[in-house]
C-alpha cells in the first residue's frame, strides 16, 4: 500500500481546519492529516517536527508570523515541502508575496472540498495551480490600459524571444486559460497549442503554467 500524503494544516480559524481535516481523513484514503499549527510560527515548527509533503497555509494568521513569512522560512531549508496558500483576499500583494516567497499555489477558499482534493493529487505530480481568478486579476493589473501583448513586452524584455504567436498564448495562460480554451478561442487545434505551449516553456526555461504566472509578474 502507498504511503499516504502527510498534510500540515495552518490557519487560526479552527473551523477551517476542523473541517478541512474532518473532510481529509474521510473522503481520502491516500492522505493524512500529520498536525494544525494556528500561526506562521507554528507552521515552522511542525514543519521541522512532522515533515509533512504538503502545508495548507492560511495567508493571514495573526499574531506574530503570517502564512507568506512562515513560507519564507520553511522553503529554504525544506524545498521538498510543497505549500498551497489558502486565502479569502485575492489582493495583489498577497499573491505575489506568496508566489515570490516560494509558495506552490495560490486558491481562494471559496474552492470546493473535492477540488481542493483534485489540487492536492496534482501537485503530488507536481502539477501547480492558481485560481484562474487571481492569474487574470493579476495580469489584467500589471498591464492595464492598452494592449495588454505590447504593453507586456515593453515591461519583459525577454517576451521578445518569442513569436507573436507564443506571446499571445503566453498571456492566455498567464489569464487562467487552459489548452482547449486557447485553442477554442484562438481557432486552433488542441495538439497546435500544445506544441506552442511546449515551445514557450522551452524558451523561458519554465516547467509548466505557475512558473510562466510567477514570471509574468516578477517585478
């Protein structure tokens, strides 16, 4: 038998993580539930005490250490530790923090218990994911007014390694589309987009759509 995913709960709402826990232990049988720290500091500490494969990590966890700090001091010395930020704000600044400190994901907490369960198995595989909300809140912020492509190479320079094809699908993806919803819009066909989407990582030297979100809004 597979040994199961050891997961650390961190927020300071013990409804949140009762019921996050509550839900884990009964409607999976490849993960477990290894602690629930109420604060960044106690997120660190489990973290060196039950080296967990995957910390749910609330953004904002008063006193003394948020979620974005704790991720700051957990990521150096523990990389194998995939954290997923769990938060109701999807402000930019929350976000981007997250992403630059080393977080592997960003969801809103209006996400359902089964896809938070969906994100969970995936990122196993490491498949990253970021509310689509957010990536295109975030995009649509850094390049507001006029064309979102020109006004983005203007502001990354390394934008202009690509085709005008690869640009236009890099910002897709930096807005939460998937491959079939670039190849519907763009009137495309799915193995095309792949193909691009392939080449665009190989230009950027990234692995896969978090990294292109990361890079889009490096600053």
């Amino acid at each position: 038998m597979a040994e199961k995913l050891k997961i650390l709960l961190a927020d300071d709402q013990a409804l949140i993580t009762e019921s996050l826990s509550t839900f884990l232990s009964n409607y999976t049988d490849d993960m477990a539930v290894v602690g629930i720290a109420q604060n960044g500091k106690e997120a660190v500490a489990f973290a060196e005490k039950y080296h967990p494969d995957i910390i749910l990590m609330d953004v904002l966890m008063p006193p003394g250490m948020n979620g974005v700090e704790a991720v700051k001091i957990i990521k150096p010395k523990h990389p194998e530790i995939k954290i997923i930020m769990l938060s109701t704000y999807d402000e930019d600044e929350f976000v981007r923090s997250a992403l630059l400190a080393g977080s592997s994901g960003y969801l809103l907490k209006d996400i359902s218990p089964t896809e938070l369960i969906t994100v969970i198995r995936a990122l196993k595989n490491n498949v990253i994911q970021i509310s689509p909300e957010i990536a295109r809140k975030m995009v649509q912020q850094k390049y507001s007014g006029g064309d979102i492509i020109s006004g983005a190479a203007e502001s990354l320079p390394w934008l202009n390694t690509l085709t005008n094809r690869e640009r236009e699908i890099f910002i897709l993806i930096t807005t939460g589309y998937d491959n079939e919803q670039i190849a519907e819009k763009l009137n495309l066909a799915l193995q095309t987009v792949k193909n691009i989407v392939s080449t665009i990582y190989s230009k950027l030297n990234v692995k896969d759509r978090f990294e292109i979100i990361r890079l889009a809004n490096r600053r």
